[in-house]
C-alpha cells in the first residue's frame, strides 16, 4: 500500500538510506516509517551540527557512532512487573526445577533492568533463589541503557514504578536520596550484556537457558527478521524452555518448533 505523500522519499534519499543501515545493524525496520525516524535521528544530527548524508558519511567512518545512534532510535520505555502474569507463571514453571540445579533465563531486550530485576524480586519471593543457583541475563543493544541497568537506580518520579506499591519497595529496594536501589541480594542473581539480537555468535556465547523473554521488541522488526530471531531463540532455550513475548506479538504463522501454553489469562510459548 504506498504511504501518504507527505511521509515518502526517494528510495536514495539519505534518511532512506539511513533506515536501511538502521535495520542491517540492529533489525529495527524504520524503512516504510521515515516519520517516526526522522525526529528520533534528527537529535544527533543537531548535536554534531550535520545534515542526514553528512551524518551517514561520518557514521561510516566512525564504527562507535553506532553505539549513540542506538541510544537515539531505540524504545527504552518499561516498569517493573510489567505483564506479571506471564512473571507468576514463569514461577510456577522453575519451582519444578530440581533443588540445586541452575535455572538459567534470559531478558532479551532489558531497557533499563526493570524486566529482569522484576524477575529476580520473583523468585526471591518464591524462595526459588534460596534452593536453586539462579543466573538471570539480561541484555540491550543499547550501551547506555545496559550501564543504567548495571547501576540499579531508580528516581523515585520514574514511571518505572507504576506498579510497584510500597509493600514491594520496602522488600526489593533500599531507599537513596531522591531514589531507590534493587537489593543486593536480588542484584547478585543479574548479570548484563550488550546483545545485538541479529548477532547469533553474541546470543550463543549465553549457552543453554530455561526461559527467555524478549517481550514488545519484534513489533519493530519485519518477518523475516521475527523468523531468523525466533530459530536463535529455539536453538538457545533447553527441551521443553519456554519463550514469554508481548501481548501484542504472536507466533502465528509460524513454523518454528514452539507451541502455545494459555494460563490464567496470558499465554507463552514452549520448545516442542
């Protein structure tokens, strides 16, 4: 279907060419949705004073320029126990977990720590980390995002605790200044990485996990790219993992090896 006149370019355009670069490095599919990346990338250009074909040539010649375009053209919005449906039944998956053997999950696109912090406050509450190693990964292609993560501090206007009452931040946080921040105990069960989740040598360095989450991230991406990523997930998660996406995302359609588990009124996926 063409796009209103007002939003297209020539296919040589440079902001065209921008958004091609854009999906190539990171799957990020801005290519028929110029508007909504012009504004995002238009921030850098007014910071190192240049237009979008001086921007291309200087991102050519300066690998690390993609770390920051990341930062600019990346949707870092979360909160903690966001969907927690799916989060009580991730819980009752790995309380079936033997004592004493590791459960490994992965959080595929952390923003900013809240999902597999979210998911660490869980299992502490289970008492699920008191009998099994518990190793919780998460990861970001945003370099700036992961460091916030790492630092696990939140200001307490962040709308990060939209769901978050009192009871639960007097058990999972201590207060600091203006803030808070995640307990050591349940910062000790998270490690972060940065992962682009188009680099399969980058996702297989994680070895086997129990249960991935890569939830509101492939409602960005186009189908051949939800297809590669979603064989990576398949081929990383043990026999009979599963795999917790968005509410707005599906498998439907697809051949992948998974089949759907519906629960109290969320569903995920399970390695067939």
């Amino acid at each position: 279907m063409t796009e209103p006149l007002d939003f297209q370019y020539e296919e040589n355009a440079p902001l065209a060419r921008l958004a091609d670069m854009i999906y190539r490095h990171s799957g990020l599919n801005y290519r028929n949705n110029l508007f909504t990346l012009e504004p995002k990338a238009a921030k850098r250009f007014k910071e190192l004073g240049l237009d979008c074909a001086s921007y291309i040539e200087f991102l050519e010649r300066s690998p690390l320029e993609w770390e920051v375009l990341m930062q600019h053209v990346t949707i870092n919005e979360t909160y903690f126990f966001r969907e927690e449906a799916q989060l009580k039944e991730l819980v009752k998956i790995v309380e079936k977990t033997p004592p004493g053997q590791e459960i490994r999950i992965w959080s595929s696109a952390c923003s900013t720590g809240e999902e597999p912090y979210s998911i660490g406050m869980m299992l502490e509450k289970a008492g699920i980390a008191a009998r099994n190693p518990v190793r919780i990964i998460g990861s970001d292609i945003n370099l700036r995002v992961i460091k916030t993560a790492f630092e696990a501090f939140y200001p307490s206007s962040s709308l990060c605790f939209r769901r978050t009452d009192d009871l639960r931040k007097n058990a999972f946080f201590t207060k600091e200044n203006d803030g808070y921040r995640v307990n050591a105990s349940i910062r000790d069960l998270v490690e972060f990485r940065r992962i682009n989740l188009l680099n399969a040598g980058q996702m297989d360095s994680l070895g086997q996990v129990d249960a991935i989450f890569c939830r509101n991230v492939m409602i960005y991406f186009d189908a051949e790219t939800i297809r590669g990523l979603v064989g990576r997930f398949h081929r990383l998660l043990k026999p009979g993992g599963h795999l917790f996406l968005g509410h707005a995302e599906t498998l439907r359609g697809l051949d992948c090896g998974f089949e759907t588990v519906k629960e109290n009124e969320t569903f995920f996926y399970r390695k067939g």
